[in-house]
C-alpha cells in the first residue's frame, strides 16, 4: 500500500484524483486544502487543513508520503519551490504536478498559438513551476494538460519539444494518467508531457 499526498484536494482535478484512487486502490490519502472542513473523509484518507505557503504545514503532510500529487492555483512558481523544499526535507521523491499546455509555446497554428506563453503571460507562473520542478532532483513528472472538459477516458501523450495534440482534455483522462503514474515511479520520470483527448 502506498501513500498518497493531494494538495488542492477540492480543486476540480484534485477531487477527481481523489475518487479514482479510492475506487480502484487501497492506497492510504492525505488530502492537504485550506477548505478541509468541506471534506467528507473516507476510511483511506487523512485530511489536513493548511497553507502552501506554511512550511510547517507542509513537513506535517510529507510524513511517511510515497508520492505527491500538486494541482493548485495562484503564484505556482512559488509553490512549486516550497513543495520542492517539503519533498526534500522529508525525502519524499515522487512528484506529480499539474501545469498548463503553452508553457514551452508547443502549441501550433492548428490548436492555436494564442494560449502559448509568448502571447500568454497569464502562463508565466506555470513556466516558472516547470523550471523549479526540473531544476529539483526529485523524480518529478509534470503534466501540461489541455482545457479541461468531462468525458470519458481518451487520451495521447506528447513530449517536451513535441507539438501539443489538442486544444482539450477530459478530466477522467488525466486521473487515469495520475493513477498510472503513482503506481509506476519510473513512468515519463523526469519528464514534462502533454496530454490531450482526441476530437
């Protein structure tokens, strides 16, 4: 049984990675949120109230964690480097963090080229994640999903440096991507990739 740390746990994906491992795991949760009285624990969860920002919220979390998984919003290069001195201070070396599609301007004429970063600067802060995330030693993957829509599980994978597939990516898709990823640590280890659904 592994252990599982959500940060941004009643965010859209956060919640969606939390009902995927429950159904089809035995993994043990902890779920981090500045709102954890909105959380209905389940048998296999722990929940933590706490800030990002507050490093001594974030150690009580990291204890004994297999992996974390970050789907946060606001100032994430900030984040990304008080979740990366966490995850360091308490040897805790699987790192699962959600960015954006656009932050290496991969996005082509045929998907649209606004939503890289060059036209974008609402993308800085996702590029500045990605950067402290792959400057790390940890054995990190980052996830630039498309827009996020409902639907069922379908997805393609792309590579950094690999034009984007599409402009769209269901929810389901991404929870199957996270599961398979906490429970393979060598799965796209020390990679950036996208993922999309087909149209």
């Amino acid at each position: 049984m592994k252990n599982i740390l959500i940060l941004g746990a009643t965010g859209t994906l956060g919640s969606a990675v939390r009902q995927k491992f429950l159904k089809n795991t035995d993994y043990h949760l902890t779920l981090f949120a500045r709102s954890a009285n909105q959380i209905d624990p389940h048998p296999q969860e722990n929940i933590i109230a706490g800030n990002v920002m507050n490093a001594a919220d974030l150690d009580k979390a990291m204890i004994n964690q297999d992996a974390v998984f970050v789907a946060l919003r606001g100032p994430l290069g900030v984040y990304a480097e008080q979740v990366i001195a966490a995850m360091n201070r308490n040897h805790v070396s699987r790192l699962i963090f959600i960015t954006s599609m656009g932050i290496y301007n991969e996005i082509p004429n045929s998907i649209g080229t606004a939503n890289n970063l060059e036209h974008k600067p609402a993308l800085i802060p996702y590029r500045q994640a990605a950067d402290a995330i792959e400057a790390s030693d940890l054995n990190y993957t980052i996830i630039r999903p498309g827009w996020f829509m409902r639907g069922p599980i379908n997805y393609v994978i792309t590579q950094k440096g690999q034009p984007f597939g599409g402009q769209y990516a269901t929810i389901s898709s991404i929870a199957d991507l996270v599961l398979r990823l906490v429970k393979d640590d060598r799965l796209y280890s020390r990679n950036s990739i996208g993922i999309n659904t087909p149209n």
